[in-house]
C-alpha cells in the first residue's frame, strides 16, 4: 500500500507547492514590473507568465487540497496497515487542526480568485501592464499557505517521531517550543526550497505553450524558461545546503537509518542526491546560456522538469520509508 500512497503524496505535496509559492512568486513579479518602465513588448510577455502562473496555482492548490483529502481517507480507511502507520498518524494531528488548515486554505483562494478577477478586468479593457491590486493579493495568499503548511507538517512529524512527544497533541506551548528549535526551521526552510523548485518545474512546462499566445508568445516562453531554470537551480543549491545541515541536526535513530541502516531509505536517498547533483549543468545553461527558443531548448526544459519530478519522488520515498521505520521502533 505504501508504494501506492507516495506517488500520490508526491504529487500532492508538488501541487501544494506550485498552489502556495506560484502566487508569490507571480505577485513578486507583478509588483517589479509595476514599479518599472518596460517597453509595451516586454511587459505584455511578463504578464503572459504572470498570468499563466497565477492560473496554474490556484489549479494546483485546488487539486493538491483533493489529493490530500483523498490520502486523509485512505489513511483513515488503512489506519491498521503498518506501513501506514506514520502517515496515519499524521493524518490524526492534520484532523485536530481542521479548522484552522480549512481557513488557510479558504483565505488563499478567495485571494487567489480575487486576483485573477482584476487581471482578466485590466485585461478587458485591454491594459498591457500588472496591477499592483492583483500582485498584493497573491502575495498574502502565497505568504499565508506558505508559512502555516510547512511549519504545521514538520511540527507534526517531529512530534510522530519523537519518543517524549509521540502521544502529545500540539498545544499552544508546545507549539511556542518547538518555534524556537533550530532543526524544525532547517526542515522549514528545506520544504521552502522544495516549494520553489516545484514554480521552477511548471515554468519549464511552459514555453511550448507560451510560444504560441500571440506576438509577445515567443518572448513570454523565453522569459518562463530561463526564470524556472533560475528558480530551479536556486531551489536545488538551497535544498543541498538545508538538506546537509539537517541530515547532522537529525536524531542518531533517523540519520543511522540514511546512513545504511535501512538500505532502501538510504538508496533513495542517494539517488535522489546524485540526480540533483546530475541537472544542474543542464539548469545552469538553460538559466544563463543566452539560448534561443528553439525545439531542442523546449524539449531540453521538459527533461530537466520531469528528472526534478522524479528526483522528488525519490526523496519523498526516501522520507516516507525511514519515517516508517522509526514509527515502528517507538511502537515497538
């Protein structure tokens, strides 16, 4: 049952990702380009990604909300499966704050809905230039998911995987306590860059269609290759540098497990680093190569997209096996 749960959590976690940071990242853009003087060419081209960007998103995070309440079924269906054990338990802590993750969730769609209304009202009237109204909102739909998804799912796996906190609920102390942990903020910020990564792989699925709205499409494709090639290779340094300080900052129990102790978590793990280590010459020259749009650039863009794609289910098995693991050990 686990091998069938992780492509799933991948790819809500991917979709959550893109709902949560794409509004940022789209907002921050709109915000530049409002406050810049941009030839009539080159802002229509921003605000064709812009706009792509903000669709995609809130599609995104509408479809990764249905993806994790389908996988909240699925545990409360298999709660007794034992390789389900840590993502049930999960599951029961995501259930004590459903509430508040509802607001969240309901706060950064209507956003999100919001924006895309006064982008397709300046669009209607046929204004070539981002609004500041629009960019605000996607900022403080970015921001609020953002922050409260990550913060909440570290805090919660520390707490499953913590011998003197498994049983506990997340109270409003224990919460303040484990704010003030370095290890919970390097696994934050280790999920930010996962998040980033994720706006980085949608940009580089972008430009064949791109290429084709209108005059401005081609210049528009160019502009979304080469961002989601920057973002993804800042995503990947960030994640090296997070994931090695927090691979040290780990329990002796979790960092024997990737270091050997279960072989397959271990290997994911590995794999997962080498192909991370294996894009970067291609990100690189996609972010700063000058290339032209061409057939080869695109298809290039769509490979690199899809190894990050699966470089990220790797780690996530990776993570889903040996959080398993140290499950049964506290069971036990």
């Amino acid at each position: 049952m686990i091998w069938l749960i992780i492509p799933v959590l991948t790819l809500h976690l991917v979709l959550v990702g893109v709902g949560s940071v794409g509004p940022l990242v789209a907002g921050i853009w709109e915000l530049v380009a409002f406050f810049r003087k941009l030839a009539p060419a080159e802002a229509t081209a921003r605000l064709l990604v812009i706009r792509r960007l903000a669709g995609v998103s809130l599609a995104a995070l509408s479809l990764g909300v249905g993806l994790g309440f389908l996988l909240w079924g699925v545990h409360a269906a298999f709660a007794s499966d034992p390789d389900l054990s840590v993502s049930a338990a999960m599951t029961r802590l995501w259930g004590t704050r459903w509430a508040s993750m509802l607001g969240t969730l309901g706060f950064s769609l209507a956003c999100q809905l919001l924006a895309l209304w006064l982008d397709a009202r300046r669009h209607k009237e046929e204004m070539s230039f981002p609004g500041w109204g629009s960019a605000v909102l996607n900022l403080l739909a970015g921001a609020n998911t953002t922050y409260h998804f990550p913060l909440l799912f570290v805090m919660f796996s520390t707490l499953i995987t913590t011998a003197n906190l498994a049983n506990d609920p997340l109270t409003r102390d224990l919460y303040r306590t484990l704010l003030g942990r370095a290890d919970v903020w390097g696994r934050v910020i280790h999920h930010w860059g996962a998040m980033l990564l994720s706006v980085g792989v949608t940009l580089l699925h972008m430009p064949q269609r791109l290429a084709t709205a209108g005059p401005t499409g081609e210049m528009a494709a160019l502009r979304a290759l080469r961002s989601g090639s920057q973002l993804a290779l800042a995503a990947i340094l960030l994640q090296i540098l997070t994931g090695l300080t927090n691979l040290l900052l780990l329990p002796t129990n979790w960092q024997n497990l990737y270091l050997g102790e279960s072989p397959l978590a271990a290997c994911l793990l590995v794999a997962g680093a080498l192909g991370s280590f294996a894009v970067l010459p291609g990100l690189f020259e996609l972010a700063f190569g000058g290339n032209s749009l061409n057939d080869a650039t695109v298809r290039s863009a769509r490979r690199l997209g899809s190894a990050l794609l699966g470089v990220w289910l790797a780690m996530v098995a990776a993570r889903q096996i040996a959080g398993t693991e140290v499950w049964r050990l506290l069971a036990g």
